[in-house]
C-alpha cells in the first residue's frame, strides 16, 4: 500500500509535468507570439464598447533602447495567426537572434470578432479606429482588417515600410529576415 | 495490476498529447513557391514572348525602362506600379509602345499603352491586380524598334479573385482627370484619369449566388489634348478596379484633356478638363 502511495505520488508529478510541458510545447495550440520573442503582451481595453490597443508603453521603451516595434496583431480564434505563431516557434532559434537586437515584439491580442471599427489604436492621448489608425501613418491597409497583420514602426510610431495584409507572404525563414532587412 | 494498467494509459495519453502538440515540421507554413530574383525569366514569360515579339530580341539591359513595385504589396487586388522611362521623347527616338504583363495572372497581358510624342516623358503609374507570386514586367519598344525590358517579382496573391468595392455602380464609367500638379507650358506635365468601375475580373464569386461574376472591365482609354493624340492605352482585368493611369503630357497652350473611356460591355464614356 505504501509502495502504491509513492507510486501515485510520482505519477502525479510527471503527469502534471507533462501536461506543463505540453502547454509549452512548439506548436502548442496558445495563442500568441511565443515565449522565446519576449514578446510585449498589449491586451486590450475599454471592452466591450471598444477594443483598444495602448503602444504609449511600447514606444516609449523602445526610443529608451533605441529600437524598433514590431507590432503583431493576432486573434485567439483565427487559425492563420496560430500558423504564424507555430512558424516563429518552429523557426525561433535561427530568428530569435535576428529580432532581439532591433525591434521588440509587440503582441496585441485580439479576436475575429473584433471588427475594424471596434479596434482602437492609442498613442498617447489619441485613439484612433483602426481606419483612422492606418489612414493617419500612410498604411495602404485601411480599407479591411486582417488577421493576422503585423507592423513596423520607429519609436515614433512611424510605418518603417508597407507591409502586406496577411503574414502569409513571410512565413519561411529567409523572407522573415526580408522583412526584418525591410526589403521593399 | 488493473491500477497499472490505468495509469499505464493515463501516462500514454500524456505522452500522446505532448507529440501531438508539438509537431515538428520538416518546411515552412505556406507551401509557397520558391525564391525567386527580380531579373528571372518564367515559363509563362518564354511562351508570352514568342507570341508578343516573334523573333525579336528583348534587352534586359538596365537603363532605358524601369519597373517599381512593391516585392509585397497590402493587397493583391491593388499593387502599385510605376513605370520610369529614361528616354525623353523626341522625334529622333521615343518610346513608342509599353507592354505591362504580370507572368502568372489569368490574362498576362495587363496594359498596351501605344505613345505619342505628346506623352513628353513615358512615365507611368497604375494599380494592378496579382493573382499568384509572379514577375510583373514592362517591355517598351523604341520607335527604332528596339525592345527593353525590365522586371520585378512581386510577392502577393488573390489579386483576381478579390472583390471589388460596388458601393457606386451607379457612378460606373465616371472618367475624371486631374492635374495634382501645375501645368507647364511646353514641358510634360504629369495628369491622372481615373475611370468609376468594378473592373470585374471574371474569377470573383457571388457569394449569395455561389456563380462567377461575369468578367466586365474597362477595354481602353484614349487620351488626347487639344484634338491631338496623347496615348492610346488597351486594358485588361489586370487592371485594379476603378482604373487609374497617372501619365504626362505637353501642353502647348490652352486646351482640353479628354479621355475616351470604352468597356469590355460596350459601354462609352467620356471624361474632359480644360487646361489653362
């Protein structure tokens, strides 16, 4: 019986380790820019009149370390933004490396439901819709909000380049590191 | 033993999830084709050619004719274009014709614009649609009737399939022009037109109906000023919807820039601006 005790109590422990384990596993089902980015996790406020995305924090740090945002949006139930997700995970050793000395990662967490004219954008003491938001830095864009879509800003929330809707267009590793180049 | 077994199974299960959370695949997410550089050539491109330029040689040779765009773009159904002559056109040597073709679309053949010595510089910009990653190419062909070209892959899709904005179908055919510049006498000036129509590509589906839109865009434009011939240009659902070409040309005075606008239904339209 004793011996039966010891053997539950192990049991628990390697399964609760291996449920752990497979939460954190590549390819896990979270949503969400993997842990290996150091991801700036922005969820949203003002729910559910709104859903808005404050960056104030995330410019701020990045005029301090002197880098640049790139900002992912992603939505808990949409599976493309997991296939990106799982791409950066599968792929974090080799992109990691490139990211981290030049932009800090920006994940906003979204849903599909959330529509173009819930979505906010804060700077500061400005929020804009999501519209407004890409009309006001030049993104081509405005016009239909896609999940996922990514940015890339200067730490004064200037657009580095255009970027596609979509992540589709850059999900193998050398054209990550094109748009990381930001080769137009 | 019946315990063991139980646990046995718990432990598999565990296991099991864990290998099927983490798949580890052996490529990339997307499937998408290769890497390709700006200067390649395509399968689709080899037949084109023989069938555009029969027997013609086709410079590659940067300098005379240059192509801008984007190797990704917002949208496949909206991808900019701009194309640079290097070549002023004077009697002597001009650019007489340009070929827009987009490799991999349904119909390559995007845009023929057949110039005049009017144009003053054959510069030009548009919006097209890309339906897969394909090279986008520009052919000019000289009035000595040589040909150069210049290319760009572009990285994008679903550019034909997309649907366009019907908000105005009423206004379908509305030609505008305008000058976003001031006009200088005698020098190119850089004016747009733009016509008001969905551009149908043919390969949109009518969500409700679940049929294809019929294919219904904009055949031609011809622009002239002051009675005289500036560019003629023959269109293709290649072309974004609300057809926009941005061109130049010279004014020698007064005059009115009009623009002839014929759809692949018949439909005529005309638009005009007095230029002072």
């Amino acid at each position: 019986m004793r011996r039966y005790r010891v053997f539950c109590r192990v049991f628990c422990r390697v399964f609760c380790l291996a449920l752990c384990l497979a939460t954190l596993a590549p390819g896990a089902t979270a949503a969400g820019i993997p842990a290996p980015y150091a991801a700036l996790v922005i969820q949203p406020a003002g729910m559910p009149a709104r859903y808005e995305f404050d960056l104030s924090a995330a410019l701020a740090r990045a005029r301090r370390e002197n880098k640049r945002l790139y900002v992912y949006l992603g939505a808990s139930d949409c599976p493309y933004c997991r296939k990106y997700e799982a791409f950066l995970d599968q792929n974090a050793q080799e992109l990691v490396p490139q990211f981290r000395p030049q932009y800090i990662v920006v994940d906003l967490r979204s849903a599909l439901s959330v529509s173009a004219n819930q979505l906010y954008i804060r700077i500061g003491d400005r929020s804009l819709a999501y519209a407004d938001f890409q009309r006001s830095i030049g993104d081509e864009r405005a016009r239909m909000l896609v999940y996922p879509s990514v940015w890339l800003l200067d730490a004064y929330a200037r657009p580095l380049m255009q970027m596609p809707a979509g992540t589709g267009t850059f999900q193998t590793v050398p054209e990550q590191l094109e748009i990381l180049r930001l080769e137009q | 033993m019946r315990r063991m077994h139980f646990i046995g199974r718990l432990l598999g299960l565990a296991a099991g999830g864990l290998g099927v959370a983490a798949p580890q695949a052996d490529s990339a997410v997307g499937g998408l084709p290769g890497p390709a550089s700006h200067a390649d050539s395509s399968p689709e491109w080899e037949s084109l050619r023989d069938r555009l330029f029969p027997s013609r040689p086709v410079s590659a040779t940067p300098g005379v004719v240059q192509i801008v765009a984007p190797l990704r773009a917002a949208y496949g159904a909206s991808v900019p274009i701009k194309i640079l002559s290097n070549l002023p056109q004077t009697p002597g040597l001009y650019v007489k014709r340009l070929t827009l073709v987009v490799d991999k679309n349904p119909s390559p053949v995007a845009a023929v614009l057949d110039l005049t010595l009017e144009v003053g510089q054959a510069d030009f910009e548009t919006r097209i649609r890309v339906d897969e990653y394909s090279h986008v190419r520009v052919i000019a062909e000289l009035s000595n009737g040589q040909l150069h070209m210049d290319s760009r892959y572009v990285k994008t899709s679903g550019g034909c399939s997309a649907p366009p904005n019907r908000d105005a179908l009423n206004l379908l055919g509305k030609t505008l022009l305008k000058l976003p510049e001031p006009v200088t006498m005698n020098r190119p000036t850089t004016a747009d037109v733009t016509v008001l129509h969905p551009n149908d590509t043919g390969f949109e589906l009518n969500q409700v109906t679940v049929m294809y839109i019929p294919a219904h865009f904009v055949r031609s434009i011809k622009v002239s000023f002051a009675d005289r011939k500036v560019f003629d240009a023959d269109l293709d659902f290649s072309i974004s919807e609300n057809p926009t070409l941005r061109f130049n040309f010279v004014p020698h005075g007064r005059g009115e820039l009009k623009a002839e606008v014929e759809d692949s239904k018949d439909g005529h339209w005309t638009g005009t601006l007095a230029v002072l």
